[in-house]
C-alpha cells in the first residue's frame, strides 16, 4: 500500500460492479484511497449486477439477477440479490464453457467460484468480494473505503469535493463520462488537481477469434495469468502489434 502520509493521496470515487472491465481495475491501480460509491441510486441497467465474457458465439452478458421491486430509487447498497434462480452456478458453468482452453484458467477460476456460490444477500457485497479476489490477483493492494460509513453529505461535485477534502487528496482521478457534470473548478478552488482518466483498451491474446474489447478483466486474467497487470498497464503502441489467437476447434 502507497504510504499516505508522506504523499499528496489521489482519490478515486467509483460505483462498485460486478466482475468489472479493464478500466475499472486502471483506476484501481492509480489510487492511493479507493472510495465505493455505494450509496447512490441504483441504475437498472448498469454495470452493478452484470458484466460481458467471450465465447465461442461472441459477447455473453453474465447477470446477476436482483429485487428491488417496492424501494423507491434504491441505492447500490440496498439492492438485494433474487436468489430463487440458480444465477450463480450458470455463472460458473458458463466461465467453465467460455474458458476450458484458456492456459490460466485452472489456477484462478476456483477460487472465484468460491466467492460466487457462497450465499449472497446484499449485491454490493458480492461485488466487493470479487473484486477483493480479482485486486489480490492483480497484486492491487489500495485503501479501500465506503462512501456510506463516511458520514459525508452533498450533493454531485460538492460531495464528491468533500470526500477527496476527507482524504487530504491533492489529485481526484475521474472517469472520463464525468466531463459533463463535473465542476472541475469548484476542485480547482479547493487546492485539488481533477485528472481524468484516457484508457487505451490493451490487446491481448484471447480466445474465440478477433479480439473483443470492453470485457470483464476475468477475460484477461484467464487468457494472460501473471502478466495481467502489465498488460493492464501497457501502452497503445505496446498493444498494438500483439496479435490474437484463435484458438476455437
């Protein structure tokens, strides 16, 4: 872990997810102090509850299913898992599926079904412990913090402002979706430096012919091992004359 005491902390402020992308795990990578953000309203179609893996027959969304029929404008945290279907063990069955020829995924795809199959409530806790799983893989070690035990109120930017103020950070690192909401000189006036993030997708090797971006990192990790991190980390002009492998019978 960066020692905060004797640097100028960078803060991230990000929703939790389930098995999240590449970029999520980028700005892992970048903070000092990683901020869930775990109780803000609940996006139905979003990234908290599901994510992409290749197959032989392209994208295939993994969903976690959920109830939060009755809650007006649930929060992430409060957003329960439907545990009346099997959702779990088809996950797993499809990783298996997808990835039987992947050269990794016999030493990480055990332990992540350990995580998936333990009994779940709550969706953000499951999204926590995959990603503490995931992070350990990656050899990630960040202060990790939740915006609901923070006590901090406001609303858009001024809470977002008051979390880094929390912190004593000097830099916030933000997605860039954020450009069109967020008030970049209310940071500015407080003493805090906005970076934003420009995440080039890495190539890798994969399976299941042409290479496919924006998936779950499990995808990397299955395909690339203990190289994961750096392909995480290279640059474009590193990624861009790695080929891929098509690997399908």
């Amino acid at each position: 872990m960066k020692d905060l005491a004797s640097s100028s902390p960078t803060v991230v402020i990000l929703q939790p997810g389930y098995l999240p992308w590449l970029g999520f795990f980028d700005q892992l990578r970048r903070a000092d102090v990683f901020v869930y953000y775990d109780d803000v309203q609940f996006d139905t179609h979003g990234w908290r509850n599901r994510n992409r893996i290749k197959t032989q027959a392209g994208a295939q969304w993994l969903t976690v299913p959920v109830r939060h029929g009755g809650l007006n404008l649930p929060r992430v945290m409060d957003v329960e898992i439907d545990a009346r279907t099997p959702w779990a063990r088809k996950h797993v069955a499809s990783l298996k599926q997808a990835y039987a020829r992947a050269p990794h995924v016999a030493r990480y795809l055990p332990e992540l079904e350990d995580v998936l199959t333990r009994r779940w409530e709550r969706l953000v806790d499951l999204d926590l412990a995959v990603v503490d799983v995931i992070r350990g893989w990656l050899g990630l070690e960040r202060r990790i913090e939740l915006a609901s035990r923070l006590g901090i109120d406001g609303h858009k930017s001024e809470r977002l402002l008051r979390i880094c103020r929390h912190f004593d950070a000097r830099t916030y690192y933000s997605g860039a979706a954020a450009r069109s909401y967020l008030d970049v000189d209310l940071f500015e006036r407080h003493g805090i430096r906005v970076a934003w993030q420009d995440f080039a997708h890495p190539v890798y090797t994969q399976l299941h012919g042409a290479f496919v971006p924006y998936l779950s990192i499990v995808d990397l990790v299955f395909n690339c091992g203990a190289e994961s991190r750096a392909v995480l980390e290279r640059r474009p002009s590193d990624s861009a004359q790695i080929s891929t492998l098509d690997l399908t019978p």
